[in-house]
C-alpha cells in the first residue's frame, strides 16, 4: 500500500513539473552603429532548431542546418526570409540589410548583416519579427549600440515595433 502511494504521487510530482515546464524562445538582434565605416552593423543570434523549424516550414523541408554539410541555400532563404520579418527604417526611410555570412556557435546560429551608407544616425525604427508565426512565445530582443548611446528593447508578437533616437 505504502508504495502504491509512493508511486502515485511520484507521477503526481512528476506530471506536475512537465506540465509548468514551457518552451523558451527568443532570439538577438544586436545594430551596432560604426560612423568610422559609415555603416550599420548587424548580428542576429538565433538558435538553431527553430530556425531550422522556419526554413524546412517556409521553404525547403530537407535543408538541414549543420556547418558539415550546409548549403548556400540557407543563406538565400534566410536573407528571403529576413526581407519579409525585419523592418528598418533609418532617418525616415526604408532600409534593407544585406546579409554578409553566416557561422554556427554551440546551438545557435550567428547571421551578420550590414546596411552600409549610413553617414548618421538620427532615427532607427526596427521591426524584428521573425519566428512569431512559427513559435507562439517567440521574444526577440533589440540591442542599439551607437558610440554615445545604447538602448535595448523586447518585441513580442503583441509588441514588435520600437524607435530609437541616437542623439
């Protein structure tokens, strides 16, 4: 009998804890503002599994992400697929980054961008909002680094716009 009881609340326990176990998603995206190169330089940390979600979802269900045997195609069809979810408008106008690379750090992957021709810096309105419709949950978090400024933001699918202003 004593065990029974062990062995009910045991499962109890244990179906408790997977029930208040939930997901985590969220991603990076860091704009450092270099005027020494008249540019925006852009790194977007995601992990690799749920960008892998997005890309067999959107495009191409055998691509497969892994630094052995990765093809271009995962940066044609993130650079597709960053077009349509990240918005920047830079001082009143629309600009598109241009993705340079790509590498793989642990269980994330690192994609580098850069919107080049930035003389100044006044405004950066940044809409990031990739993976909402794939994951429910997804945060993506905004990091804007001028030599004078920093600011930080948390976009959410009910929240996924934010302005800074660099002076």
């Amino acid at each position: 009998m004593m065990s029974r009881i062990f062995t009910f609340s045991f499962v109890v326990c244990l179906l408790f804890v997977q029930a208040t176990i939930h997901p985590y998603y969220v991603s990076t995206l860091e704009i450092d503002y270099r005027p020494d190169r008249a540019a925006l330089q852009i790194t977007m940390r995601v992990f690799t599994d749920d960008w892998q979600l997005m890309l067999n979802t959107h495009y191409d269900k055998s691509l497969r992400l892994d630094p052995d045997t990765d093809t271009e195609q995962v940066v044609t069809h993130s650079a597709d697929y960053l077009q349509q979810h990240l918005e920047l408008n830079l001082n009143g106008t629309d600009v598109t980054p241009r993705v340079l690379g790509k590498e793989y750090q642990d269980d994330q992957l690192v994609l580098y961008l850069e919107v080049a021709g930035v003389v100044e810096l006044q405004t950066l309105e940044v809409s990031h909002r990739i993976l909402f419709s794939e994951l429910e949950g997804q945060q993506n978090i905004v990091r804007i680094k001028t030599p004078t400024n920093r600011k930080s933001f948390l976009q959410t699918q009910g929240r996924a716009r934010d302005l800074f202003r660099g002076f």
